[in-house]
C-alpha cells in the first residue's frame, strides 16, 4: 500500500496535523463552532445597544466562549499504547515520548487551539513540592503508608529500598539543584521534542549517557506539563489529559490520575486487545465505575496484533462488558476498537512501512469494519478510519456538545438575556427622560447598600441550606461507614470460627463504595435543587430591585438566574484500599495475626484508618469545594447584576444632551425591534422567568 502524497503549490508537503482527513469524525465540534460562532454575533448586536458597558460586558463573554476548553482525560494500562494514540489525535507521532519508564509520573495536558497572550510560554514543566517529594520518600507514598499501618516490615523495607535507588538517582542527575528544583515551575516559549523527553521521559540508562543527552533530566520530579500545540483539524479549543496509569508500585499515579479525572468530565479509558480487563485492572474499574457511565469512553487499542480481529473482537467486546457488569463497572459503556499504530502509519509519508502482520490483521479488519460509506476514500483515509480515531473523536465530540458544550451555551445565553435585559431598562429609563418625564431614581448610595445586603441575605440562605445538605449527607456517610466495617468484622468473625486461622479470608469494599456514592448522588441532587431555589429567589429579588430602583416598565424582561454548578464525580471513591490488595501484601498480614483477637482488632484498625481518608474527602474537602463552586456562581451573577443597575443608576444623573450620544442607533422604533430580535435569538426556546419586571 502506498500513501497518497497531498501537497500544496509545488512541492509543498502537508504537515501531518493538516491532512483534510483528520477531520472525521468531528462534524458535531464544528457544528457546536457554528453555535459559538452565532452568540457571538448576537453579543455584538447587544453593543450596538448599550454602548459602552454594554460592550464590555459583551466583550468579556466573548472571550469566556472562545476561551472554553473542554477536558478529557486519557486513563489506562501502562503499555496499552495510550500515549501513541494521543500523539495520534493531535496528528504528531513523535510528540509525547510513548516508552516512558515506570517511575515516571506526569500528567501533561495537551491544550489544542488554547488562544494565549502573546507572551505566553508553549510549554510548562511543575515540579513536586518539598512536601509531596517527602512523603513518597519518607513514607514510601500510599503503599508505604498502608504497609506501614498493617505492620509489613518485609514489604515496607522493599518499597524503602526502591525509594532510596530512585533519589540516588534523582540527585546524582541533578545534583545541588535537586532541593532547589522542587515546588519550581518551568516555561519554555518554544516547544521541541527534546524538551518533553527531559522533562517527560525517564532514560533507563543515565549513566551512560553523553553529557549533552538530556533525555529524563527531570523526570523524577517533574509532576505536570502543560503544552500548548495549534491542530488544525479540530474546530475549537480542546485539552487532552495524558495520565501516567494506575497500576505503580507506590500508587503515585493513582492519586495523580484521580485528580485529573475529577478536573475533567469525559474520560477515555484504553486497554490492550491483548490483556482487555485482567486482575490488574480492577483500579482501572473502581476508578470510571464512579464517574457518569455516558462519559466513559473505552478504546481498545493494538487490535493490529491481533492474528484475527474480525472474529477476535467481539469476544473480547464480551469479555470486557462481562467483566465490568461484575465488578459493578459502568453499565453499557461506548466501546471503541482500534489501533493507535494504524492511525501513525495514516500520517507517516509511506504506508509501506507497516509491519507485515499488522498489514495483515488491518486486512482481515477491513473486512468487518468498512462499508459503503468508505468507498470512495483515499488508502491513507481508509487506515486513518480503520484507526478507529475518527469513530473515538466522533463519540468524543457528541460528549462535548451534549455535556460541557450545552453548559457553557446555556449558560451564555442566560447571561447575555440578563445583559439584554439590563440595556433594555437603562434603555427605557434614559427614553423617559428624554421625553420630558420625571423618572424617579433611588440615590445611589441607597442603591448600593441594598445590593450589600441583598447579597448577603443571599449568601447567607445559600450557605444555611448547604449546611442543612451537607450535615445529612456526613451523617449519611457515617452510617454507611459504620455499617460496613461492622459487617465486615462480623463475616471476619464467622470466618474464623468456620474455617479457623489457617485459611485466608477476603472481603470485598465495593459494597462501601456503593454506598458512599449513593449518598454522593443523593447529596448532589440535594445541592442542585438547594442552588436552583437560591439563585431564583436571587434573581426575584433583583427583579423587584429595578422596579423600586428606578420605577420603569419594560417590556419582555426577566432576571435568569443561573444553573447550578456541575459537581465533580466522586472518583475519589476508586481509590485502593488493604482490602483491593488480594495479593501476598493481604496473605502477609493474615499470617502475622495469631487469635480471634488479634485478628478483629487489628483488621477494624486497619480498615477504619485505611477508609477514613475517604470519608474524609467525600465529607470535608470535596464538601467544601462544592460549596465554593455554588458561592462562586452566585457571587458572580450578582457582580454582573450590580454592574448593570450602576451603569443605570450612574445614567440618571446625565445631562440630557449627554444622552444623546450614548447609544449607537438613535431611532427609538429599530432598537425596541432590535431588542425583541435579540431577546428571541437568546430565549432558545421558553425563558425562563424567575424575576420579572412589569
């Protein structure tokens, strides 16, 4: 198979992000685009109208629109070719090293089409902390502090071991710069490969390299990296999250990659065709199991070595699908099968470098997987689509349009109706007094200090319902928590006196993850339900505050409050705990117990520390976060309607030939019609009317 060279003039070879087929599969993105692209006509109408507050506010809505960065984050086996199938996606092979060494890891967000201020840095390295490098060497990270409690001396001094290999290492690289490097950040304004390796990908063998290869530098303590990279073939901003795994000696890249997936809402998980969902992945399984099954996404990749994948596939398509409905997984995820090897060979300037099975399995592949609508593609196009990219990206931007893409449009529109709204009153206001009427104006101090206290007043119902939530939801998880270590000491109990001490007794601790995220939902849907009914009763009283402020009638208007906020899904919850670890670490601790006693206590002790950091999170910090998510966005709407009502109040005072000039179109009839337009072009259907004035 051969190619087709595409080319530009003469001679111009297409960079591989260029290539015109890379843009399968992302219809949906550019017809969200399309959508961005119509507000932001109507905002600028709304300048037309307000002048000159009017355009600031439209001007800094704009920039949120196209600002907008939808998330996702890449999870999943190490080797299951994750970082060559985002290389892939963005259409640089070489970019992100894919042979990364275990000890690496990184998360590095691949930020698409982010616009930046011109003296933006391209590139962006953070190091670890002081204290997050401590822990993992003093403590020996998550393992070690496990191990630790559960009194496995054994276990403990390999992982101390392990640790103290890898920082000889690290200083002997770095040197006196070591201490210094920590808590630091690099910014590079000019992106290389050779960068991303230093700071990215571990060299297995530094010692014997020449002094001016950089490859790993940092490595060890490089925690994150940001790259900002254009891609032509996706329509608008978009981050890929890269994620280092789950499956590490020291469980570092679990907490790293459970942070990532909390800052994203969709995420893809790829396995290897070869190994699909083994015993190895069940931390793979507690973590998406507690994010929203419609934003899960797996990719099953290197089907191009499979001898067979035309009747390979769908066995392991049922494989997978058995093992998730066993172990409480998502229920009817989107499955994807593809190869990220494939969608390389598509970008590269000769298909004829495939390897001869691959080319062989794609053949078999291309049996099953094409059809009539590929007839007429070109033989690059036909792997790119056998890559399974485009049918990833297709199910990657209906995500995007329907989840996050929806928010943000929604939530545009309310703020641009209220923004209307506010130019429509100070419109009338100033019409008024125009026409000779007297329109009276509350003073502006007086102004101010009821927009102080209605501010407060709302800040205050807002965070005494929360209280009220977050009391029953703590309360809720106390009781799950206890439930569940009393039922496992007493199946541990009956276990003993069964069998004895001899044979090795295991309890699973998805039943206390089910429970807690039970109570997650339920506090989740109590949050919404407490924001929606503050922020319209913000809204109302904002309503009644023109008309008392300024005693105008206008027509066809409304104060929208804002959505509540979205609340992260609870994966905390996926984190391993003593009782995942089925392993020889679990038979260690059973042999060291001698007596029923010994047996009870030590495991109530042991699962109540390991699980109550958990709680913990759940109860304390992701509580506290979701409480400052819904202060914020009511903090927010009520700074935009302060804004307005000042801007009125401040056009009150006006001379009447300074308001003459204030607006862009000065025929009366064609801005009422105008507004009417606008207000329609917002409304995407009924508005909603929890304030209004009359």
């Amino acid at each position: 198979m051969k190619m087709e060279e595409l080319t530009k003039g003469d001679g111009y070879k297409v960079p591989a992000a260029h290539h015109p087929f890379m843009r399968l599969g992302l219809e949906k993105l550019d017809q969200f685009h399309d959508e961005i692209a119509d507000l932001e006509a109507t905002l600028a109408d709304v300048v037309r109208l307000g002048g000159q507050e009017a355009e600031k506010k439209s001007t800094k809505l704009i920039k949120q629109l196209r600002t907008f960065e939808p998330s996702v984050t890449m999870i999943g086996q190490i080797k299951s070719g994750k970082t060559s199938l985002v290389n892939a996606m963005i259409g640089r092979p070489a970019l992100l090293p894919a042979d990364v060494n275990p000890w690496t890891s990184v998360v590095t967000s691949l930020h698409l089409n982010a616009p930046l201020p011109p003296d933006s840095p391209t590139a962006s390295f953070q190091f670890f902390s002081q204290g997050e490098w401590d822990h993992l060497v003093e403590n020996g990270g998550r393992i070690g502090e496990l191990s630790a409690r559960a009194g496995a001396d054994e276990e403990l001094e390999k992982v101390r071991e392990q640790i103290a290999a890898m920082r000889e290492k690290t200083k002997a690289r770095l040197g006196r710069k070591f201490e210094l490097l920590l808590g630091q950040k690099h910014n590079y304004a000019e992106l290389t490969d050779e960068l991303v390796e230093r700071y990215v990908c571990m060299g297995d063998d530094f010692e014997d390299m020449e002094d001016e290869d950089q490859q790993g530098q940092f490595a060890d303590i490089t925690k994150s990296a940001d790259v900002y990279l254009t891609a032509p073939s996706i329509p608008m901003p978009l981050c890929l999250r890269d994620t280092p795994g789950v499956n590490d000696t020291f469980m570092m890249r679990e907490q790293i990659t459970i942070n990532a997936l909390r800052d994203s809402r969709i995420c893809v998980v790829v396995l290897s065709a070869h190994q699909a969902l083994s015993s190895m992945d069940m931390g793979l399984i507690r973590l998406i199991a507690n994010v929203k099954s419609r934003e899960v996404i797996i990719f099953v990749n290197r089907i191009d070595e499979l001898s067979n994948p035309a009747e390979q596939v769908p066995e392991i398509r049922e494989s997978i699908l058995k093992t998730l409905a066993d172990h409480n997984g998502p229920e009817d995820p989107e499955l994807i099968f593809g190869s990220a090897y494939w969608a390389n060979i598509a970008l590269s300037e000769d298909l004829n470098d495939i390897v001869a099975e691959s080319a062989e399995a794609m053949f078999n592949w291309a049996e099953v997987a094409l059809d009539a609508g590929t007839a007429g593609m070109q033989t690059n196009e036909l792997v790119w689509h056998l890559s399974g990219v485009p049918a990833l990206y297709a199910a990657l931007a209906e995500r995007v349009v329907e989840g996050p893409g929806a928010e943000v449009l929604a939530a545009s529109r309310k703020r641009a109706r209220n923004l209307v709204g506010g130019v429509r009153a100070s419109n009338s206001m100033v019409s008024m007094r125009m026409d000779g009427d007297q329109v009276e104006v509350m003073p502006a101090d007086q102004l101010m200090a009821h927009l102080d206290k209605l501010e407060a007043d709302n800040t205050k119902f807002l965070n005494d319902r929360l209280d009220i939530v977050f009391q029953r939801f703590g309360s809720r998880v106390d009781q799950s928590h206890k439930r569940f270590l009393d039922r496992a000491l007493e199946s541990l109990l009956q276990h003993l006196e069964t069998n004895g001490e001899d044979q090795i007794w295991q309890y699973s601790p998805d039943g206390l993850r089910m429970l807690l995220r039970t109570s997650y939902q339920v506090m989740r849907r109590d949050v919404a339900s407490t924001c929606d009914q503050v922020f319209a009763s913000a809204a109302a009283d904002l309503a009644e505050t023109y008309r008392s402020a300024f005693g105008v009638s206008v027509e066809n208007f409304s104060i929208t409050p804002p959505a509540a906020p979205e609340i992260p899904a609870p994966v905390s919850l996926g984190q391993t705990i003593a009782l995942d670890l089925q392993t020889s670490w679990w038979k260690g601790w059973w042999k060291r117990r001698k007596g029923y006693r010994a047996f009870a206590s030590g495991f109530y002790d042991l699962i109540e520390a390991e699980t109550s950091p958990i709680v913990d999170e759940l109860k304390i910090r992701q509580a506290e976060g979701i409480r400052k998510m819904a202060e914020a966005e009511l903090r927010e709407f009520l700074a935009e309607q302060r804004s307005t009502l000042s801007d009125i109040s401040a056009k009150s005072t006006l001379g009447a030939s300074d308001l003459k000039d204030i607006f862009g179109i000065t025929a009366q009839q064609e801005r009422e019609e105008l507004f009417d337009y606008i207000y329609d072009e917002l409304s995407d259907g009924a508005p909603e009317k929890a304030g209004e004035v009359t």
